[in-house]
C-alpha cells in the first residue's frame, strides 16, 4: 500500500515539475512559432504526425499555416482550383493534432501584396482583374529581377469598393475552418501602393494607405473576437536602417508604425543578421515576435536576443517581447522531406530551414 502511495507522490511531483517547466517557458518566451506554407493534400498526414511528434515534444505552441487559396472556399466557389487543393476534413486533421498538443493554429492568407509571383498572377487577381493596383502591368513571359517595371509582386487596390466583402468572406471561412481566434494577414513586401495611375489611390499617402488597411482588416477580425497578425518589414525605414527594399520600406510607408492598432501581433524576420528591431516594434507598443529562416547559429542568437530583451526591460515593455517563430517558404511537403532526410542546402551546408528548427527549439527548450 505505502509503496503505490509512494509512486502515486512521485508522478504528481513529476506532473507538477512538467507543468512548472512549461509555466517557465510560458514567462520566458510566450510565443514559440512554427510557421509553413500549408502541405498539399497527399501530404496532410504526414505534417499532422510532424506536428504531434516534432512541433508538441518542442514545446511549441503557434502553428501559422499559409493557406491563401489551397483549400476549397465555399462561400466563392469562383476561386475554382487549379490544382488539388485541401478540403474541410484536411484541414480538420491538422486542428485536431493542435488542439490535443495545445498549438495555437493561425491561418494565413496574403493581403494587399504578393497577389502575383514571378510570371504567375494570384488567384485573387486572376478572378477579380479589377482589383489590380497595376492592372496596366501585363505579366512578363519570363521573369526576372530586376525589371523595368519594379514588379515583384503584384498588390490589391486597398480602396477598391468591392474588394474587402470578397476578401473578408475568405478569412472568415478559413478562421472558422481553422476554429481559430487569430488570423495572419502577410502583408509585406507591398511595393505597389498609392499608384500614381490608380485613379482610387494615386497621390495618397503611402503609410496612411498602408495603416488605413492594416486598421480595416483589424477592425473586421476584433470584431469577430479574432487577433490580426502581419509581418512587420512595412513599419520599418528601409533607407535609414540601410535594411533592404524586401526586409524594410523604401516607399514611405513605415511612418505606418505609429498609426496602426497597438493590438497588432507583428511578426519581425531577419535571416542574415540579428538586427536590433524588436526593440522599435517594443517601444512603439507593439508585440513582436522574431522570426528567423535558415541560419541556425542566427536563429539561436535571435533566441538569446529575445530572451535578453525581455529580462532587460521595464515591466511595461517586457510583455511586448512577445516570443519566436520559425519560418519555411516551402510547403510542408518540402519541409519534411528535407527534415527527415536531412537535406543540405543547395552549397552543400547546414544552413537549412530544418537545422534552424532545431537549433532553435533546442536552445529554447535549454531555457526552461
Ligand atoms: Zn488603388
């Protein structure tokens, strides 16, 4: 009897260190992300074991799924695929895995830019035409960078009248797919906007177009209970930071960082060196949460930079270190076979998506 008492004492002792582990983590970095572009349906199964035997033993709780147009939208049925695309009960698999391994799931579906890449326009322009901020930019045949026309990608007319019932219809449907209380809108790299052809937008403010967007998606989704997460480049001066036209803004919309909502979760990459940013978004009470790519050393640095950043600062700005999240560009079918198979890059060397994974959640984890 006294030794089932004892062993009974000792699972609750080892319960109750699991769950102040976790409790640790929690307060050190809230946020520990994954985010992918969403698997192709053959690959469903395989990415729901990921996320039970991968994502949930690393602690990770956020799970972003870059959907856009992969899944088969029943309030526009015109957004017909052309390739397989997931249905309802894919996308139920992969909530289910969250829900019992306690991963938030956050859908993501790109708004305002990357509605075209390369040669290819995106299903929402290639169904609403009129909705193009450049619908005088023909597609070339072949892509290249750089081009005459600065395309990179195409955006939508934020002032287009009919656009956001369209658009808002899309991301309430794929939250609900998703039974999820947060939406991850993109939003960045937006190099058109404010076109001086546009006969809607031309001679606007950039970073007043930029905000007055941000505010009405945010608007839509507080309104259903439901939290907007958009990728942070945008807000941040690309010509005095000297970061980049892809990493930062060299169309004046950052000034856009003190006019959005301040309950926008703002995702801040950085795949080649640890730039200092959190602490802008921070100060201007903002959360943020870093997100590193295919660098492990970088993703552990970031790591550290977090966690430092959180301990070094008053009780006002702490919370708004908000945590990390991994990101891939491919699907997760790429993803795990390069993970499982321990894929190098294409040089032949560790810096890989998967290496920064682990590297990552290893450190992460050696917090606790
Ligand atoms: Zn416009």
């Amino acid at each position: 009897m006294k030794k089932y008492f004892i062993l009974l004492v000792i699972i609750f002792l080892n319960m109750a260190s699991g769950l102040r582990a976790q409790d640790n983590l929690d307060s050190v970095l809230p946020v520990r992300g994954f985010c992918i572009g969403s698997p192709k349906p053959k690959d469903v199964d395989a990415f729901t074991k990921f996320i039970a035997e991968e994502l949930a033993p690393r602690k990770v709780n956020t799970l972003i799924v870059r959907i856009d147009y992969n899944y088969q939208f029943k309030s526009h049925p015109e957004f017909v695929a052309d390739s397989l695309t997931l249905t309802k009960s894919d996308v139920r698999k992969m909530v289910n895995a969250c829900k019992k391994n306690n991963i938030r799931i956050i859908p993501q579906i790109n708004l305002l830019g990357h509605q075209s890449w390369a040669n290819h326009t995106g299903k929402l322009l290639s169904v609403y035409a009129g909705f193009d901020e450049t619908p005088f930019l023909k597609m070339p045949e072949k892509y290249e960078w750089p081009n005459v026309d600065n395309l990179y990608c195409k955006s939508y007319c934020p002032l287009h009248p009919d656009l956001h019932k369209i658009v808002f219809d899309l991301v309430d449907e794929i939250c609900d797919v998703f039974e999820t209380n947060a939406f991850h809108a993109g939003m960045d790299e937006v190099f058109y906007l404010g076109e001086d052809k546009c006969p809607r937008c031309s001679g606007r403010d950039k970073a007043e177009l930029f905000a007055n967007e941000v505010r009405t998606v945010n608007n839509h989704l507080v309104g259903k209970n439901r939290q907007l997460w958009i990728w942070g480049d945008r807000l941040i001066d690309g010509k005095t930071t000297g970061l980049g036209m892809w990493e930062a803004s060299y169309n004046n919309t950052y000034r856009a960082i003190d006019m959005i909502p301040k309950d926008v979760i703002i995702c801040d990459w950085h795949y080649e060196r640890a730039d200092k940013t959190p602490v802008y978004f921070a100060m201007k009470g903002l959360n943020v949460i870093t997100c590193p790519w295919r660098v492990p050393s970088l993703a552990v640095r970031q790591t550290e930079d977090m966690v430092n950043f959180r301990k070094e600062s008053s009780k006002e700005m702490q919370p708004r270190f908000y945590g990390m999240m991994q990101t891939v560009w491919s699907d997760a079918g790429a993803f795990l076979d390069g993970f499982y198979e321990n894929k190098k890059d294409d040089k032949g060397g560790d810096n890989t998506p998967w290496n920064s994974f682990k590297a990552m959640y290893e450190e992460i984890n050696s917090l606790r």
